[in-house]
C-alpha cells in the first residue's frame, strides 16, 4: 500500500512539473486546452490511484506482516467479518484497570476462589458454560486467576527479583546475580510486566499451579476434561510441554487456559506491537532485549492456540 502511494505521488509529481501546467502564459491558452484534452484521462487516472490507496495507517493488511511498515500502535481486526477488535500496545501491556474497562466484568465466587477477580465479559459467559457443562460431569473447574494488569504482574516480578518470594523454589536474587539468568529464572513461571496473556482478559489459571496435582485422581480427571471439552467453549492451553512444536517460552502450565476466540486475533497484534525495547517500567526490563521478550516467550505458545 505504502510502496503504491509513493509511486502515485511521483507520477502526479511529474505531471505537475511538466510543461503542462507550466505552460500558463495567455498566448499558449489554445496549446493548453489541446494539450489538457489529452492529458485529461490520464490526470484522472492519476487521481483516482492516488485517492484509493489514502486509506488510515492503522488499517491492518495481512500482507504487511512481518514488515517494519506499520508505525500506529492502534490495530483494527476483523473478526470474521463481525465483530471489530481494537487492540493497542497499551491495553496488550496491561495499562489499564480491568475494574474500570467496559468489556470487563467481575467473576462471581461461585466460579472463582477469591473476590476481586476479572475477565473479559465474553470470556466469563463462555467459561460459565464450560463450568455448568463440567459440573453435569462431575468435574468442579475453580478459577485461581483471571486478570492481571501490568501493575499487579510487575508487583510478581519485582517481589521475585528481589529474593522476596520465591522463583521456581529458590531465592532468584542470591542465587543469580546475573540480570538475564535471574530474568530466565524466573520466566520459568512468571512473565515480565507486559508480556503476560493475563492482561488481556482471556486467560485464566484453574485449580491448581502445580503440575503434579493434574498428574492423577481429580486433577488428571479435570485435565483430561479439559482436553477433550475445553476447545468447545474455546478453550486451549498455550503452554504445553517444551519441545518440537514449542521450542521456546514458559514451562507447562496445565492450569492455565486461553480463550481463543479474542486471543488469537491478541496474539497477532502482540506480534505486530510489541518491542522487546518497549518492555520497560520495572527492574530487570533491560534483560527482554537479549532474552527475546516477544519472540520467545510471547509467541512461545502452543501451534494449536495461534
Ligand atoms: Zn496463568
């Protein structure tokens, strides 16, 4: 789009400086009309190429993906032609406050295990569905988090850089005094404030943070549901087992669950947004650079949740 509207500027450029339209002197009136005669089709043309292509900057082309073209960090989606999703940088870094933001709303403790939680209003409908679904079953989903924000996720971080709370069973400031292997020791489980899927209202973690409680009895019971059922009401888990088909990103997370249908289209804007050197506002940000912030971690999800 960009390279078309600087080819169309050059070509009305050049009938402008042609001798056209310098040719204004009285004298040559009869040689302009002629000339005009000829031209007329052809400024037409011109104009119509270049007023077609004025379209905002922020509209999204699939075909731009991957380049550096895009300068706005407001992005438009359609989603399959119905609803219009607007997603910028910030909301995806988690600077906003889900108690005052519209589309959210507040989970009932019927569903959750503590006051005080969010999500997305059409997250909560589809989750109180798969609960209801689930409960025929006998299979009794809790969420244990929903929402958080940027502020609520650097307060994890920040208690876990200092050595404050735990990271992955050790003392993350003693242990590592290098900022990058403290950063990648704590991205074992954590995310850096404004990275995490957590800020956008559609994920939420589930009965237990411990991947051994879903390893037998209720827990295997509960995840096995979840696989089978989850992806009905739109639900996948993005962290699954390192491996082939996810070479980078979090450990498993088999609590953790993701509502696709407003994700997805997240996941694609993350990657048209988010630079690893906008990543900033708490301690140990300047680590996201060498550790790939965005591409690894950020993007480090399950093929099948993309
Ligand atoms: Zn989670």
């Amino acid at each position: 789009m960009g390279i078309i509207q600087s080819k169309n500027v050059v070509l009305l450029g050049m009938l402008l400086k042609s001798e056209l339209f310098t040719n204004y002197d009285i004298r040559f009136f009869p040689i302009f009309i002629t000339k005009m005669k000829l031209f007329t089709p052809l400024i037409l043309f011109a104009l119509f190429l270049f007023f077609s292509c004025g379209e905002p900057t922020a509209a999204i082309d699939e075909s731009l993906e991957d380049t550096e073209e895009i300068s706005s960090d407001v992005m438009e989606e359609k989603d399959e032609g119905k609803t219009e999703i607007k997603v910028s940088a910030d909301f995806l870094r988690g600077k906003f406050a889900p108690e005052q933001h519209e589309d959210f709303v507040e989970i009932s403790t019927k569903y959750a295990s503590r006051e005080g939680m969010y999500l997305q209003r059409e997250v909560y409908e589809a989750f109180k569905q798969m609960y209801e679904v689930a409960k025929k079953e006998g299979i009794s989903l809790e969420i244990r988090s929903a929402t958080r924000n940027f502020d609520a996720q650097k307060r994890i971080w920040e208690n876990k850089w200092l050595g404050k709370r735990p990271s992955a069973g050790v003392n993350a400031m003693e242990t590592y005094p290098d900022p990058v292997d403290r950063a990648n020791n704590i991205l074992l489980y954590s995310s850096m404030p404004g990275t995490s899927r957590h800020h956008w209202g559609t994920d939420i973690d589930l009965n237990s943070f411990d991947n051994s409680w879903f390893a037998e009895g209720e827990g295997l019971k509960l995840y096995n549901w979840m696989l089978e059922n989850a992806s009905n009401f739109g639900f996948c888990q993005p962290y699954t087992e390192l491996g082939e088909d996810r070479p980078t990103g979090y450990q498993e997370e088999k609590w953790h669950w993701s509502y696709l249908p407003l994700a997805v289209s997240y996941t694609q804007a993350a990657k048209k947004l988010l630079r690893n050197e906008d990543i900033s506002g708490f301690m140990g940000a300047e680590t996201a650079i060498e550790i790939g912030i965005v591409e690894n971690y950020v993007l480090g999800i399950n093929p099948v949740c993309k």
